[in-house]
C-alpha cells in the first residue's frame, strides 16, 4: 500500500487511527479525560509555548478527536482539521480569526435558516457585518466586494432547496478580492463534492448530519485547505502578525500550510471554548466508517422519492438537482456526478396549510430539525427553521411558505413512496 494513495472508502475506515499502542484496541478509544500528564516541566513549556505537539487539556485537543481531525482532513484533501462541539462553533471559531469589528464578509443567501440568523443577528454583537449576494448571478458576489470583505461564505449543496452551488465561479471572485473561500460542505459530504478541488480554502461541516450519520451526536468540524497565504495583504494580523500570548510567534510564518488550523485551535478554541465531547468524536468517527455506503443508498433513495412527487397531482414542484428537468441539474453534474444529495424540498399545491397538514400526516418520516440521518425526516421550513425570515426573505432562501424539505434515508424507497403516497391522499 505505500505506493498506493488510499480510496475513500479506505480513508473513511483508516485514515489517522492505529491500534491503540498499549492495549492494541482496533477501534479508536475513547480518551474521556479532561487533562494528560507531562513528561517534564521543560515538556509542559514546549507544549504551551507552541515549540512541540501533545496533549495538554481537552478542551484545546483530545486523542480520540484527533484521530476524527485527521480523518475528514484526509477524506476533504486538507491539510489539517480541528473538531468543536457543532457546526454553528466551527462558524464563529473559522470567522474569529479573520474578521475584526466592522469587517465584512459576503454570505450566500441560500443558506440553512439557522446561519442565516447566526450571521445576521448574533454577529453583529462582534461587530462582523454580512453582505448578501444571490448564487445564482456570481455578480452578485463581485459587487459585494468592498476593502472591509474579509470572507466568501457558501454552501456546496444549499439547504434547505439542495440546490447547487458553482464553487469554482465564487473561488473566482475569492481570488480576485484576495480573501478566503469558506464552503459549508455539510449536505454534499466529501464523498458527493470536495470544495477544495474546486477552489475552496476553507470548509466546515455540521458533523452531526451525513458524516455522523445517526443523528445521535452533535459536532463540527473545520478543514484547512492550506491553500491560502494569510500573510499575502496584511489583512490577517490573527495569522500573520506576532501574537503576543505566543511569545511573538506569527503563526502563518511558524506553521505554513496548516496555519490556520493552527489559528482556530490555539487561539479561537483555547479561548472560546466549544470543545467537542470525545464520545462525541468517537460516535461521529464510528458514522464516518460507513459514509461511502450510506451516501450511495441516500442519493438513490432521494431520486426515486423525489421523481415520485415530481409526478403527484398534488404537487406544484420539486427542487433536487439529480431530476434532469431541475435547473440544477448541470451543475450536479459537475460538481456531484456521484449523486445530488438526500435533502431537497417540494411545494404543494395548498400552500402553507397542505405543508403543515402533510408533515403531520406522514408515519415513517420523523418530524424533526435535522437532516443528514439513517432516518428519513421531514420539517416545513417556513413555519419553523426559516420563521425567523420575512416572507420575501423565505423565499428567496428556498424557503417558501408552501416548502416542505425533505431528508431521505436509507429505508427501503417502497415505503418511503408509500407513506408519502397516503400523506398525499389524505
């Protein structure tokens, strides 16, 4: 195998994990512990003065999230990743070291409900502003552009509509502006789309959702592309100037291509704390081993529903980029030739009062706000993850008030059909 490069259902199961040296244990254990012991007091200062890697507490890095970390650095092909306690940390850890007060970065408006808010509302209380720019006109994003953009935001497969974005078209204008790429890879996972082969240099993931895969575990995960020179314009002093609790150390100039993994560990974890549990890490890795598998059974699960509805007299449209009459439907084939994902969304023809009447009805399908499960889950956004949107906001997030989202699992597709089929009718 040394010449070979692992494929990704090897990764998935492999990568960053050995037997345990002591015990020789195969699975990756759990290292519940809040602290680890120094060999010395000239080891203890290495390790916090940032000279020598290790283990120091839990809430700045755990054994068993490391081996997480290494895991999806591998299967996303960055360089480094740092595991937190859910998605919306990642966020706000990866936005800490590049925005000051009054910077700016420009956001996708087709977004989970739940970003939305966080980047309108509990980021103005840093001082951070979002633009907004549409993903369907890449123009939108270059007239965004002024000197306080700090940032590019995106999801590669948007919630709550699936739809896809073109990473390689906003990476253009990323790279125009000189500031960061961020894809929010969460519904494509790496095994659909890997962001950084198109041009992204940094992607986060909700971990709870297809890598974790059981809905058991909240987590988050951030992956450094080290692609990006931080120390390039001067508009990164967190990565390219001294950093006085560090003994002036620049980390961009101590740490290359993984600086800014660096960055969100030492400097946006240590400090902001959300620290990702390592029964967490272990449930999540244990999810991550079968990814490949699950992935292909949720694509072809969700294509089947999803040209069903497209044919029911009681629905108005369907949103998924895998049907070939969905506007969506070349850049799927682009970006995600494997499959277009598992979450997509419908509209009835009732309206609001038929999407709520029809989540109540369905049997198989858990009513939930979650997505990325070996369950099938329905929501209706408009009157719960996108509420806090004005009408004209919920729909140009694909957030209608006639939308009901879907997340298929890997349940036979006949019964999913069929409980969908009885919802319809009644």
């Amino acid at each position: 195998m040394s010449d070979r490069l692992p494929g990704f259902s090897t990764l998935a199961v492999h990568a960053g994990a050995q037997p345990d040296p002591t015990t020789g244990a195969r699975a990756t254990p759990i290292y519940q512990t809040t602290s680890f012991v120094f060999n010395d007091a000239d080891h203890a200062a290495s390790l916090f003065g940032l000279q020598a890697f290790g283990n120091i507490y839990t809430r700045i890095g755990n054994p068993t999230n490391a081996v997480l970390e290494e895991r999806v650095a591998a299967l996303e092909g960055g360089t480094a990743a740092l595991a937190v306690a859910s998605g919306h940390a990642a966020q706000v850890v990866v936005l800490q070291q590049l925005l000051q007060p009054g910077d700016e970065f420009i956001a996708a408006r087709k977004l989970y409900g739940g970003s939305i808010n966080q980047f309108t509302h509990a980021f103005k209380s840093f001082g951070w502003n979002v633009v907004w720019a549409d993903p369907d006109d890449i123009g939108s994003f270059e007239s965004a552009v002024t000197p306080r953009t700090k940032a590019i935001f995106i999801e590669s497969i948007a919630n709550p509509a699936g739809s896809i974005t073109d990473i390689e078209a906003i990476s253009t204008v990323a790279r125009k502006a000189g500031v960061p790429l961020i894809v929010d890879n969460t519904l494509a996972s790496p095994y659909l789309i890997r962001p950084i082969d198109h041009g992204a240099d940094i992607v986060v993931h909700s971990l709870t959702k297809f890598l974790g895969g059981h809905g058991n575990s909240l987590g988050g995960i951030i992956v450094d592309a080290g692609t990006f020179d931080w120390s390039a314009s001067g508009k990164y002093p967190m990565l390219s100037e001294p950093r006085p609790e560090y003994h002036g150390i620049r980390l961009q100039e101590t740490f290359g291509n993984f600086a800014f993994a660096i960055a969100c560990r030492v400097l946006g974890l240590r400090d902001l704390g959300p620290a990702l549990s390592p029964f967490n890490a272990f449930m999540i890795l244990t999810g991550i081993e079968t990814l490949p598998l699950r992935m292909q059974r949720h694509c072809e699960n969700a294509k089947a529903v999803a040209e069903f509805l497209a044919g029911h007299p009681a629905v108005a449209s369907v949103s998924y980029a895998g049907l070939a009459s969905d506007k969506y439907h070349q850049l799927a084939r682009k970006y995600a030739p494997k499959g277009a994902g598992a979450v997509f969304t419908f509209s009835l023809k009732g309206g609001y009062d038929a999407g709520v009447s029809l989540v109540s009805k369905l049997q198989l399908f858990s009513h939930l706000a979650n997505v990325g499960d070996t369950r099938s889950l329905v929501i209706h956004p408009a009157s719960t993850t996108h509420s806090q949107l004005d009408d004209a906001a919920k729909v140009k997030s694909g957030a209608g008030p006639d939308v009901v989202r879907l997340s298929i699992g890997i349940e036979d597709k006949e019964d999913l059909i069929a409980d969908l089929e009885q919802a319809l009718g009644a």
